[in-house]
C-alpha cells in the first residue's frame, strides 16, 4: 500500500507532501490544474520513463519520492529478499530524481538509501502497482488483451505461459533441424576430413617427439659417443703407470687422513674425499658399462628415422611444427566427437515428436480449462455490465480451432458482445461504442483485481493455488470515467469503494458521483502568481461538498448543487 507521495519541483509542483490512505482514493480538480502530475510522480517511483519537461521551469532538479507499506506484500517482500535490499519493519521508500546537465536528462534511483538500476525498478514497480490507462478501452480491440484478461481472470496465466514455453521449445528444434538438413553436407565432408587426418596420424600417434628426437641423436652419434666414454673412463681409472683420478683421490685422501686427528677441517675434507672417490667410481663404471655395452643398430636407426620423417611430412602437410602435431590430433579428435554428437534427421524427428506432444498435452489442457471457465466469467461480466445502465447487455467467449497450433493454443478466442435487444453478438471492433467499451474495459479490470473468478477454481492443483492468490497491488485508475455519466458514474463509484475495501485504488475522476464514494479525496489547484504552481489537499466537510458542487454545477455553484452535493455523500455507505 502507498503511504505518502512526495513531490519536489516535479512540473507544476514546487513542494507537495500527501499521506496516502487505504481503500478507493480519488483525484479531482479542474482541467489543467496538474491531476495527472500524481501519477507521474508515481509512475517515476516505479521506473516510468523521464521526461524533461517534468523538471519545474527555473530547476535543473526534479524529485518524486514515495513510501510503501509492503506488509501485505510477501511477492514484494521476496523479490527484496532475494536482491539483497534492506528492508525497516516493511516500509519501503522508493526516491527517483531527474536533473538536466547541459541539456541532458539523466535519472537515478535509490531504493530504501541503497541505489537501484532502472530495471530492477521496473521489476519491483510491476509488484507495487498496477496502473490502467485512459485509453484501456482500446486495448479490447486487441484480441491477444482479450485472451490474456481471461488468463489472468482465471488464474490461467501459469498455465499460459507453460503451453508458450512448450511452443517456443518445439519451434526452437524445428529450426535447428533444419539448419541440421542444410548444413548435413557440410557435416558429413567435414567428419571425413577428420578422419582422413587422423588415420594419418595414427602411426605416430602413440610416440613421444621430444623422446623420438633425442633417440634418434643418440644413435647417429653413437661411435664416437662410445669412444668419448673410454677416453674418459682411462682419465678416471686406468691399469697403467699414467696418473689418472682415483689415484690421485687416494693419495689425497692418505695426506688428509694424516692431518685429521689435529684439524677437524682435515678430518672433514677426508669424509668429502671418499665421497668422491666413490662418485668417481661409480662414472667409471657406468661408461664402462656404455662403452662396452653399446652395439650400433642401422634397423632401429633407420627406423627412427623414418618415424621422424613422417612427423616432419605430416608437420608440413598440415601446415604445423612437429612438436604441435600430437597436440592437434587431439584437437581433431574434439571436433570429430563434436560433429558426431550431432544427432542424425531421425534422432532429431523423434526429439522434435516428443516436444511437439508435450506441447500438445499442456495446450489441450489450457483449452479444455478456458472452456471450462469461460462462461463463468462471462457471466460474472454481464452481471457487472447491467449494472452499468447496459440491461440488455450479451457477452461471451466464441472458441474457434486453429488450422495449426499457436503458442497462446489451440483455439482463436473472440469475446462476443451485444448491448442491444434483438442485435446479434458480434466481435467488440464491429459493434461496441466507446461509451461501451469504456465500460467494458473498466469492469473487465475491477474483475480481474478482485480475483473471484480465480478464487474460484479448484485451489486442488497447485498451479491454480499459486494463481488464485488475489494481488494486494496499489491499483490506479487514469481517468477512470471516460465515456460514463450519471447513474453509471454512480454505480461505478460505488463498485471502487467495493473493491477499495479489498485493495488500494487511486483514481482521476470528473464525476461527482464517483468521487463521493472515495474513502480519501484529493484535490488538485493551481494558483497563478509569478510562477502557475499547483497544491494538494486533502478535502473533507464542507471543502469536499464544495468540490462535489463544482463537479456537478459548473462555476455557478448554488444550494441547489450544493445540496446535491450532500445527497451523494449522504448515500455513501
């Protein structure tokens, strides 16, 4: 619920602060006077498009703030939750300001002191309030506002919005089949190549490069490798009268040896000196060993060298290094899986099948239950519409199969209307006035907000529990009484006072009849000094029959229109 509505230098307003009370709240005053400018600092609040005609002439900045208590609110109070904002003992204060740099309009928004993104603003405004425009009857020429109000009328729209989804899915695999028959060429040549590629690899596909390279090295040079190592092995240990490194080590190790028992460092040089001894050997007798050991190959020879041949051939032919060629394979090997995966024109049919029935079973569920609830709310339509001064109102829904499925159904949907003894239903485009669709439009919205007709469903399925839950949203009437005069006027008064105890409702109204019903009236004026400036107030007692007077008088107020005056608040109950 909308607390209070604080506006700053917005448009005509230099400075207006109003406290927002439950029920049916009307906006009244004359044309001109600046009625609209509440809704558009409301609509601000709950991320409406700038505008910098709204900033007060002599300003750069314009603010609109406004206060609401989302106790009764647990979609709002989720959605907060789950954004990580704040919220003080469930108020909610939303502030959005618009200041012109150099011509520039920019806008910034803060949400209980913590700034805001204009979209979460939206998100979060779509929650807080619903507003239903001036010219909402010219949205039931319409025929997707027509199906979508019988949805929402009826706690459908979950259900709607499943059989889209399962549309929008099956449409989806439709498309990519058939980029799949159009590029299954392309696929086919594609695997080819890869295979192709990686046959040619795979006698090499096992072996290690760098391994192979060093290989290879080490047997091309293996002669003089093996003579290097007997040369090195006489320089180490040796039979004959030439000095050679063991020798040597042991007569250093006896001096050492020798010096010990009086020097540690001498003691410490000798351990160092064994362990070299020993290190020495054991070289001397791995070369041994090699020197020895080692025989020349020319079959493995040739072989390793053929085996670099081939990654050097493939390395070029494939526009590599040999190093890389290995890791490219591998790569191949992913695309190849990749384009395998794919499924085949029968894999894809049977998916394709699948999606198309499973959106089938939910749209033929959709339209055995809009068939079902259709006349219900119809009727609840036509009792609402006599009541309206249209006692010979008709109206239902006509159910027309479709040639092939949609993603709102199977079946076209026509709200049928006839306000006329003796005249035909037809479609609202062909038949409705604007004085009948006004009204039309307006009961079609207090039945939607008052939720019966969704309340009315079996709360069973859970689907419908969660669409019955009747929105507790601020609910804002534009010019609420377009095309209705007199005892209409009255009537619709008294059903927004109805459903004001149910709900918060603001609207602009230019009839007596209607504002006498409201459980808070607002007056808008406008004063011209240096600068035109419009004010709020709050109006009770006589100020309110005053105001009734004028709506119904004109300028000329008299006792007698301000006697009627009294009678419509006197006939408030």
């Amino acid at each position: 619920m909308l607390t209070q509505l604080t506006l700053q230098n917005l448009a005509l307003v230099e400075q207006a602060e109003l406290d927002m009370h439950p029920g049916f709240n009307v906006i009244t005053g004359e044309t001109g006077a600046g009625k609209s400018l509440l809704l558009d600092a409301l609509q601000l609040c709950v991320g409406g498009r700038t505008d910098g005609g709204l900033i007060r002439h002599g300003h750069t900045t314009a603010e609109a703030f406004a206060e609401f208590d989302i106790g009764q609110l647990p979609q709002v109070q989720a959605w907060l939750n789950e954004q990580n904002y704040p919220i003080d003992e469930n108020t909610l204060l939303i502030r959005r300001q618009l200041a012109n740099q150099n011509g520039t309009i920019r806008s910034k928004a803060w949400l209980n002191g913590s700034p805001v993104s204009l979209n979460e603003l939206k998100t979060l405004g779509n929650l807080l309030v619903n507003i239903h425009s001036q010219h909402a009857q010219h949205s039931l020429l319409r025929p997707q506002f027509v199906l979508d109000w019988l949805d929402s009328a009826t706690g459908l729209t979950g259900l709607a919005e499943q059989v889209a989804s399962a549309f929008s899915h099956y449409e989806s695999l439709k498309q990519q089949a058939s980029r799949l028959a159009r590029d299954e060429k392309l696929r086919q040549q594609q695997i080819l190549l890869l295979n192709n590629q990686l046959t040619d690899i795979e006698p090499i596909a096992a072996i290690n490069y760098h391994e192979l390279e060093a290989e290879y090295d080490e047997l091309s040079n293996l002669e003089s490798l093996m003579q290097q190592a007997s040369l090195t092995v006489g320089l180490l240990n040796n039979d004959s009268d030439e000095p050679d490194v063991s020798t040597l080590l042991a007569k250093a190790i006896k001096l050492c040896e020798a010096q010990s028992g009086i020097s540690q460092t001498y003691a410490d040089c000798v351990e160092q000196l064994y362990q070299a001894q020993s290190a020495v050997s054991e070289v001397s007798s791995t070369l041994t060993d090699y020197a020895e050991g080692q025989s020349l190959d020319p079959a493995r020879l040739a072989q390793l060298d053929e085996q670099l041949s081939t990654f050097h051939r493939l390395a070029r032919k494939y526009q590599t290094t040999p190093e890389r060629l290995l890791a490219d394979a591998t790569e191949w090997q992913g695309e190849l899986d990749e384009l395998n995966a794919v499924l085949s024109p029968e894999a894809f049919a049977e998916e394709i099948e699948a999606a198309y029935q499973t959106y089938l079973t939910q749209a033929q569920a959709l339209d055995d239950k809009r068939q079902q609830v259709a006349p219900m709310l119809s009727e609840t339509l036509v009792k609402r519409l006599k009541l309206l001064a249209l006692p010979n109102v008709q109206a239902e829904f006509q159910f027309t199969a479709l040639d092939k499925p949609q993603s709102f159904g199977l079946s076209n949907i026509e709200l049928v209307f006839s306000a006329n003894v003796g005249m035909p239903m037809q479609p609202l485009h062909k038949i409705a006035s604007g004085g009948e669709l006004s009204r039309l439009a307006l009961v079609m919205q207090v039945i939607d907000a008052q939720g019966q007709c969704r309340t009315a469903q079996d709360s069973t399925n859970a689907s419908s529990k969660a669409a019955s839950t009747i929105p507790r949203q601020l609910l804002v009437f534009d010019e609420v009484d377009v095309g209705i005069s007199g005892g209409t006027a009255q009537v619709v008064g008294e059903l927004l006072r109805e459903l004001g105890t149910e709900q918060q409702i603001i609207a602009i109204t230019h009839q007596a009849q209607v504002a006498s019903q409201a459980h808070q009236h607002i007056l808008v004026y406008k004063t011209q000094h240096d600068q035109a400036q419009s004010h709020l107030q709050n109006l009770s007692g006589d100020a309110q029959v005053q105001e009734l007077a004028r709506m119904s008088g004109g300028v000329n107020i008299t006792e007698t229109t301000l006697e009627h005056a009294r009678s419509l608040l006197a006939s408030v109950t």
